[in-house]
C-alpha cells in the first residue's frame, strides 16, 4: 500500500509530506522538553504542557492541510465528575484531539506504543493504562484495576473498543472491556463517534483537506444495565450517530 495516494493532487501530497516533517519535528523537540520538565511539574500541569505538541499539531492540520474540526454536544461532557469515554478509532487524529476535548484523561493503549521513541517518551508521562493484548485475561484485569484508579483520581478514561483502527466509513465489532470499567468503577461512559479517516487516513501520509465532525453523546450509565447491555447499548449509540454513510 502506498504511503501517499497516487489519485491525490500534487499539492495535497507536497502539503502532507510536510505536515509530517514539521509533526514529527515538533514531537522531538517537545517531548525531550518534556521529559525535561517533568520532575518539576505536578500531574494537572504536566498534562497541559505535554499537550501543547496536540494544540500545535491541530493548528498545522488545519492552516496547512485545510482540514477543519466540527463538534457536535460539547454540553454532554459532565464537568463534575471523570467518564470513561468510548469511541470508534479510524486515525491517530482522535488519539490527540480526544486529550483536549476531555482532560485531564488516561488512554487504554497498547504497550509497544510506549516504547516509540520520543512520542512514546511523552505520552508515558500522562498516566496511560498500557496493556498487552496478547493477555487476554491480564490485560483486562488492568483494565479494570488501573482504569479504576485513573477514575478514582478524577482523572477519565479514553478506550476504543475496537481495538484497532478502521477504515472511514465502517466501525469494527466493540469489546466490553470500556463497558465493564464502567460498571466496575460506577462511572457512566461517554459516548463519542467521528469520521476522522476522511481526512487523516490511517496508515497513510496523506492529510486530505476537508472537515472531521465528532460528536458527543450523552452520558450512558450502568445503573440498570450490565457490562454488555451497556456495551451494546454505546455501539449502536456510535452506529446511529456517525456522521457520513457507514458501509455495510
């Protein structure tokens, strides 16, 4: 598969191969910057500045690549209290935007991702929930222990239940994992779907210009519900509500 599509016009290729220069140049400098500030900084600060790398690489996708951000239900991300935020995954634009639109937060993610250079160094220093999902078993009981810690230190947590990302237009079969935190921890979970592969491919250099919409639900709660009512109940939330054609 080619890194840059042979359909796409010459500037949308030129513009792209320099968002990724300039991306990944700014992620160096930052997180070296970060891992050098970081023993001075509490948790609430450290994530802020660690997230001014998001905040810029939002600017270059929009003035750089034409690609504008749409939100829908802002007025449904409880200010009170942390969720756990379940989402569709397409690109590695909702793994940045979603630490901005619910902070501070803790990603459940793959462990390897830790251990990239430089974007790795960074993101470990925002309390993420690292597992290996070759471990079944283990990996949700860290799910579940840490995810319960996360929470309880009024901090969300970010899940994909799909576990991989997907092409734009389709959304993968859900694991309960998110939805048995949830309940766990007596947290609702919160509902959030988008169509960010229109425009940042996964797998892909190309940044198409175009406008990425996401959308907030409303906050699902496991009071009168088990883990897979309310799993199933969140999937068919982000089915009905993805903005664009979902295939199949």
């Amino acid at each position: 598969m080619s890194l840059i599509s042979e359909a796409a016009p010459l500037g949308t290729k030129i513009k792209s191969v320099l968002f990724f220069l300039l991306y990944n140049l700014m992620g160096i400098v930052h997180s070296l910057v970060c891992l050098l500030m970081a023993p001075f900084q509490d948790f609430p600060a450290r994530y802020r500045f660690v997230n001014h790398w998001t905040r810029a690489t939002m600017w270059l996708l929009q003035r750089l690549n034409g690609v504008s951000i749409e939100v829908r239900g802002l007025e449904n991300i409880p200010a009170d209290r942390p969720v756990v935020l379940m989402s569709n995954h397409q690109s590695q634009w909702e793994t940045f935007y979603l630490q901005l639109l619910v902070s501070p937060q803790a990603t459940i993610l793959k462990r390897e991702l830790l251990w990239l250079p430089f974007f790795g160094w960074g993101l470990a220093l925002l309390k993420p929930i690292a597992i290996d999902r070759s471990k079944g078993t283990r990996a949700l009981k860290t799910i579940l222990k840490v995810g319960k810690l996360r929470l309880d230190e009024g901090i969300s947590v970010v899940i994909y239940p799909e576990g991989t990302r997907q092409a734009p237009g389709t959304i993968g079969k859900f694991n309960t994992g998110g939805s048995m935190l949830a309940c766990h921890a007596g947290a609702a979970v919160l509902p959030v779907v988008h169509n960010s592969g229109d425009c940042w491919p996964a797998r892909s250099l190309l940044r198409k210009p175009g406008t990425i919409t996401l959308v907030i639900g409303e906050p699902i709660s496991c009071d009168d519900k088990d883990a897979k009512a309310l799993n199933t109940e969140v999937e068919a939330w982000i089915r009905n509500h993805y903005p664009g054609r979902l295939k199949g």
